[in-house]
C-alpha cells in the first residue's frame, strides 16, 4: 500500500494574516508550518499503511522558498519520504496550478495506490485542489471523508453529506479527502522529529518536472484582484461582567427581539 | 458590452433544488442576459421553481448511483462543446457543487475563483468579491479574458427572490466517456435524524467552542439550540478535536450564517470563524475572557464563565 499525502505548508496561521502591496497576495514570507488540516490525512495514511501490513506514505508539496519545515513535520509523525518542488515560478500559483504541480510529483512518487488531502487549506480554503488533481491525474475521488477503509483493491469511505453520510466506493488508485477531526493526529516523539532529520525530502525544480514556468504561478492563474477595500466594521455593543445574574439579560435581550 | 448567458450548477436538495441553487439563480439573472441551469438527481424534478427564480432552460445529467460531480462536470464539458460555452458558469460552494467546478476547472483548464460572496458586472466581465482576514477586509478579483468565467459562491451570498418565471424545458445531456474518473459509487445513503431547523437556514443559531472544555458539554449548547428553535453550530476547534462533526462547523472552511440571533458560547473570535457569522443580525457572545475578539462585533457580550452562564439561561427559558 503506497499511499501520497498532500501537505500545505503555511504561514502560522495564529499570527495575524497581511497583504504585499505589489502583488496584493498573502505574505508567505515568514516561517510555514504544517497545515493542521493536513495532520488528519498524514495520520489517516500512517493508519492505512498498518491496517494494510505494511508499504509507504510518501508527502507531496510545493514551496516557493525552498521551505520544507512543514513537510518534516509529517515525516516526524511517520512518513517515510517525501517530495517538495520549489521555485520562484510558483509565486501566485492557485490551486489549479498547484494541481498541476502536485500531479507530477504523484507521478514521480510512482505506483500509489491512494492520494489523501485535507478537504481545504486552512490559509487558501479553495477546497478545489484536490479535486483538480484527481482529474488531471484520471482518478475517482471522494471528497469530506470521515471514515476510509481499503482492501488493496477499493477504497470504501464514508462521506459528510448534508443530512448525515453516505457510503462511497471507489476502485483503487483512487484520492480521498480527509475532515478534520475524524482521526487523532499523533504527535511526534522526540526520537521521531530527530529521525525525520535523515528521512529523504526530494527538492524539485519545475524544470525538474518538465512543467512549463508560464503554466502556473502568477501567469497560470489568469486573473487579477482589482480592488481590497475595508469591510464596514461591525461595532461592539454593551459587554457585562457575569455577576450570577448576566442570563436575565440575555432573556431580556432575546425578549425585546421576539426570539422568546 | 453586458454579460452574456450565464449557467447555474443547481444542487439537488430533500426532492427538489437547494436554496443555494434559487440563491445563485437570483444573483445570476440580474448579471446576465439569459440564465440557464444543470442540475441532477431531484434536481430534475425542480424545474418550476427554477423557472420562478429565472431559469430559461434546465439540463439534466442522469447520475445513478454514481458520485454525481465527474458526471455532471463531463456533461456540462460536452455541452459546452455542443452548444458554445456561457460567459460564466456558477456553482455554489456546497458538498457536490464544488466538487463539479474542481472536476470542470481541470478538464477545460480554466481558472476557478471560490469563496465568492458577491458578483458584479464591469466592463462585460464579472468581478467576484471575497471577504478575507475575518471578513475585516474585502478582495475583489476577475479573470484575464478566460471562458467560460468560473466562479464557486458562498451560500448566503445573495437573497433568493422569486422572478414570477414558468417552469423551461428540460433537456436531458449526457456525459461522455468518464473512464476511470467516473466509477466512484453510492452504495448506501444515511440520514441522521435531527429534529429543528438546519444550521444555514436558522433563525437562532447557539454555537460552541473550545470554552466549553470537553466534549460532553456541547449538549447544553444542544438544549440552548433546541429551546431557541434554533441550530447549533461549533467553531473549528471543536470540529477539529473532533467533538462535533464536520456539518456543524460555523466559518471560513464551513457554513456561513446569517441568523437572526446568533449565540457564540466559549468562542474566543477567531478570524476563521467571524468571517462565517458576522452577518448576524444580533451577536450576543459569552466568554471568560475579556480581551477575547468576539466581544469586538457582539451586540450583548457577557464575560463570564459559559458553564455557568448557559444552565441559568436553559434554566431561566425553561420556566418561561
């Protein structure tokens, strides 16, 4: 069981987000982490591979700076290599571009028999990319995966629906998107972080990939932000301190508006 | 030079269409000179009320029991090969829907821009609008001259109002050779019985969050939800520690309301979760802490301790 994880590394997203003036995109300047939405679906591989009996979790990335503090991060929790592509060209990339870029590094993984992602990023939430991916790469995919099981040959999975779940199978290889919450991403023991210093991180170029710089990156996502303005800020209104008694105001509050 | 004809993905919903396809019809006909839908599944079934929110024409995909977004992204492929390509194609941001524009985006290498909450027209192309950083700031972008304009909207992002439109023709397309993309199955349908409104189209909503300390107590946000005749809702901690699942979720990565009254109980304010409830009517927010950001845009903010603030309130209703 070969199993690729999309990893997206990003800017740590408890800091407060900025724009560059020039290219009026996210700054990702400052130090990437892994995307927690991401650890779900390393962990969701790691367990795949056990249940299987053995074979590989390989990450896939990209980073414009040749950042791969994030991807460590998943090897730490038990990937066994991974494979980032780095490269000025991928500046402004969107996920369609992005999808292109991780569509070759699955090939280049070879032989994989599932691809996981998160269901969006937490810093782009597009939520297109991976299924972007699963058609340039000519796979079924099932999206808001809270359970996934394989037999080697399908993929069975169930899938958040808006009025509960259903149960999806799809013929292997296939890509499989994970929620969040559904399996408790393991955290790396000391030993771990210190044996994913040595795990192999293949470092691509587009050119590496035979991708053509003009196809992703700022030039392949044509299209263009014309306007940032300020929202109207919403105003607080009156805050109270609980004395044992703030809940007769909020009655009185859902009373004057009819709620109650 | 105006927009030309713009098609909508209609999501199939409980026997018909989902208010988020009558929602984008609304959006779409005041942008384009004639609107026409794809839909599937029940969505068949809806041509009327598609019809009185401006729909002239309605394609259907037969999906069987295949997992629809291959199929329908196929067909919408094939009649644009058929019939010329609309200006735009609009789909709304919910489980299949985007699904469709993801599929469609790669098989005709067209950009696509999500998380749209408005369109305009400038210049015969549509312009999208997009909150960022909490909604704090809003971004607008368009596209460079590809065709047909993709655009995935945010449910919520325009009123559903009726055009007073007859139900159109519907005609049946179909998808070509899926190969291998096409074969993920349907094999059985669970629905969760839940007694109340559902969360995008309540008038209360009761949300928790991390402030509630364990898992367990999210049955008192439950009881609050239920005695307001309204839906809970979580922010993201709580869906990503796994406490609540993924449907309950308030925010940028889940659903955006606009109730009437929202109740945000032991959520600090998070950018990722205000950008999803700041179109509240009325915000009344409950934390321990006083510096939290939710206090910021909440109408009545009550600093104190949510496990002993929301009994007396459950308590106070009750013996209303």
């Amino acid at each position: 069981m070969h199993v690729a994880v999309c990893v997206k590394q990003i800017p740590d997203p408890a800091a407060p987000g900025e724009l560059d003036a020039s290219t009026k995109t996210l700054k990702r300047a400052g130090k990437l982490v892994m995307d927690d939405s991401d650890s779900y679906g390393v962990e969701m591989a790691l367990q795949l591979v056990t249940e299987a009996g053995g074979g590989s979790v390989t990450v896939i990335s990209m980073a414009p700076n040749q950042e791969v503090k994030g991807v460590k991060d998943a090897l730490a929790m038990g990937a066994d290599k991974a494979i980032v592509v780095t490269d000025d060209a991928l500046q402004g990339s969107d996920s369609l571009s992005t999808a292109k870029v991780l569509a070759a590094c699955v090939q280049r993984a070879g032989d994989v028999d599932l691809v996981l992602a998160a269901t969006e990023s937490t810093d782009g939430y597009t939520g297109t990319m991976p299924v972007q991916l699963a058609e340039l790469l000519g796979l079924p995919s099932v999206t808001f995966a809270k359970k996934v099981s394989t037999d080697g040959s399908k993929v069975t999975v169930d899938r958040q629906t808006e009025a509960g779940y259903d149960e999806i199978e799809a013929p292997l290889p296939a890509l499989v998107t994970v929620t969040a919450g559904v399996v408790e991403p393991r955290y790396p023991s000391f030993k771990a972080i210190m044996a994913a210093k040595n795990k192999p991180v293949e470092l691509l170029s587009l050119a590496d990939l035979g991708l053509d710089a003009g196809s992703v990156g700022w030039a392949g996502a044509r299209q263009e932000i014309t306007a940032i303005t300020e929202a109207e800020a919403r105003k607080a209104g009156e805050v109270v301190e609980d004395d044992g008694e703030a809940h007769t105001k909020i009655v009185s509050y859902l009373e004057n508006l009819k709620v109650v | 030079m105006p927009v030309g004809k713009i098609w909508v993905v209609a999501e199939p919903a409980e026997g018909g269409v989902a208010t988020a396809a009558l929602e984008l019809l609304t959006g779409a006909r005041g942008l384009g000179s004639a609107v026409e839908v794809v839909t599937w599944g029940s969505g068949a079934q809806a041509a009327e009320a598609l019809g009185a929110h401006g729909a002239t024409a309605v394609f259907t995909v037969d999906t069987g029991d295949l997992l629809p977004a291959v199929l329908v992204a196929s067909a919408i492929a094939a009649a644009i090969e058929a019939k010329g390509a609309p200006d735009a194609i609009l789909a709304a941001q919910t489980y299949e829907s985007r699904d469709i524009a993801g599929r469609l985006s790669a098989k005709l290498d067209l950009p696509v821009l999500t998380n749209v909450v408005g369109l305009a027209e400038d210049g015969g192309r549509l312009v999208s609008e997009h909150a960022i950083f909490g909604g704090a700031t809003m971004v607008n972008a368009a596209f460079n001259g590809t065709s047909p304009q993709l655009f995935v909207v945010r449910p919520k992002s325009f009123a559903a109002e009726s055009s007073g439109g007859s139900a159109p023709a519907t005609e049946a397309i179909t998808a070509g050779d899926t190969g291998a993309t096409g074969t993920a199955t349907v094999k059985a349908v669970h629905v969760e019985e839940r007694s109340g409104p559902k969360l995008d189209e309540a008038a209360v909503v009761v949300s928790g969050g991390r402030g509630l300390g364990e898992k367990e107590k999210f049955d008192m946000i439950e009881a609050l939800a239920k005695l307001l005749k309204g839906a809970p809702g979580a922010s993201r901690a709580i869906v990503d520690a796994g406490w609540v699942p993924y449907a309950y979720q308030v925010g940028q990565t889940g659903k955006t309301v606009k109730p009437t009254v929202y109740i945000a109980c032991g959520i600090s304010g998070a950018t990722q979760h205000m950008v999803g409830m700041k179109g509240a009517k009325h915000i009344i927010a409950i934390n321990k802490d006083s510096e939290a950001p939710i206090f910021g845009i909440a109408d009545l903010g009550v600093v104190g301790d949510v496990h002993k603030v929301v009994p007396k309130l459950i308590e106070a209703l009750k013996a209303k």
